[in-house]
C-alpha cells in the first residue's frame, strides 16, 4: 500500500521530496500519513481537496480488496 501511494503523489508532484509514515491502528486498520514540503501542499491537497480525495479512493479500492481499513492524512514537513 505504501508503494502505490508513493507511486501516485511521486506523479502527481513530479518530486520524491516526500514522506509516507505508515502506523498500524489495529487488526486490518491502517494509517498513512504523508508528509511533504509546504511547496506540495496545494499539489497533494487539490483545489478543495480533490486531489487527495482521488488519492484516497483509489487506496481505497486497494484496501477493499485486500480486507483491510485505510486512513490517509497529509501534514506538512
């Protein structure tokens, strides 16, 4: 899961001046928090956070099919 995320904000941005921390919360529960630089922010996040929103879905997809929960938040470096 850590991979595809780092695969999709990698192509969003353009950059690899990123983080993705990933913490278990629980049996099958996930939390990933991406860190990246203020310069970023508005790339990952997307005008109303759309962006994000995508990111979320499509991990989503992932999580549904491998029977886990997911959790993504972007904080700022």
């Amino acid at each position: 899961m850590t991979d595809l995320i780092k695969y999709i904000i990698k192509n969003i941005t353009g950059s690899e001046d990123f983080e993705v921390v990933e913490n278990e919360i629980g049996e099958g529960r996930m939390e990933y928090v991406v860190k990246v630089p203020k310069e970023l922010m508005g790339i990952v996040i997307g005008k109303g956070g759309s962006i994000v929103k995508s990111i979320r879905n499509i991990v989503k997809v992932k999580a549904t099919i491998e029977k886990k929960s997911v959790n993504i938040f972007v904080e700022e470096r």
